[in-house]
C-alpha cells in the first residue's frame, strides 16, 4: 500500500499507537460502527483516518483517508476542511483505491483552509478499509488539537446513487514544539 499504513500491531483495546520517532505517533481515528443505512438494513459506510497522533512543528506528515462500505463504490468528491495557522498542505494523492484504476483524481488547494478532492474509478469496485486518498502535510505551530474535517463527503455506487455514510470523524493531532 502506498501513503501510511495501518498500524495493525498495536495492541486493540485503546486507541491504536506505534512509535514512528521524528514524526511522532500513528493510530487509527474514526470509524464508528456501522449502522442501518435504510430500511433494507444496508449498513451505512464508515470511515477513518490513518496517520499520526503526535508531530513536531516543521515536520511533514502523512494522513490517509480509508473507508469500509458494503456496497461498490465508483466515485468521491469531498471537501475538507483545516485550520492554515496549524497546517499546511503539501500533496494530496490518490489513495491505493483509486491509484491503479482511476479515471480520474482531481485536487484543489484552498491556501485560506480547504481542500476539495474528485475521483472516479473505471468501475465501481467494493471497498473494505479501501484508502481512498493521502494527504502529506506539514504541521505549521504548536497545537493541543490540529484537525482535518470533512466537511462535504459524497460516496457513489456504480449506478450513480450516494451511499449511506456513518458519522464524519475528524482527524486530530497534536503539534510539538
């Protein structure tokens, strides 16, 4: 997998944490659990964040954004949002999802706070703890909270309709000085 992996070796129970050095901590934030989308009892799609919980101001990071869905998907846009006095982003890339059969990943900086991502897949394929994008950014000052927060997230299924998503977690870290 490109971008950050998942730390699948810490220990479950409590929020999931490695040593990374420099760069500080990496777990595993959001993923509530699933929950009945519709009447048909169709679980809604859950997503997290990957990426570290710990990072020292001037140090770049990677955060990646995955999803479980039970149902294919075929297409992303999304918007998030963040605070530029804390981060700043460097790249946004698709994620293994959609890096070898993407139609199409398209990426827009907004310096003031946003970033807005667009991605289709040649078809619409399923997506168990599917990473959809990583983000490289660089922690600007010291923060008790960094956040990233989807703000607009819209997944579609091969015949174009959205699927149910659970709750939007914020990714969270902290910056040291």
């Amino acid at each position: 997998r490109g971008g950050v992996g998942v730390a699948r070796s810490c220990r479950a129970g409590r929020a999931p944490r490695c040593n990374l050095g420099e760069a500080g901590r990496e777990g595993r934030q959001g993923e509530p659990p699933a929950s009945p989308a519709d009447k048909g009892g169709a679980a809604a799609a859950r997503i997290a964040w990957n990426g570290t919980l710990q990072v020292r101001v001037g140090t770049p990071f990677k955060v990646a954004l995955r999803v479980s869905s039970s149902e294919a998907v075929h297409a992303m846009p999304m918007r998030l949002r963040f605070n530029p006095t804390l981060l700043e982003p460097i790249s946004v890339a698709p994620g293994s999802f959609f890096l070898h059969s993407s139609k199409r990943f398209v990426t827009r900086v907004d310096p003031s706070g946003a970033i807005f991502v667009g991605a289709t897949k040649d078809s619409a394929a399923p997506a168990a703890d599917a990473e959809l994008g990583v983000l490289t950014m660089r922690a600007v000052q010291s923060s008790p909270a960094a956040e990233l927060n989807i703000s607009a997230l819209n997944l579609e299924g091969a015949s174009g309709k959205s699927i149910a998503l659970a709750a939007l977690p914020p990714y969270r870290t902290e910056i040291t000085p």
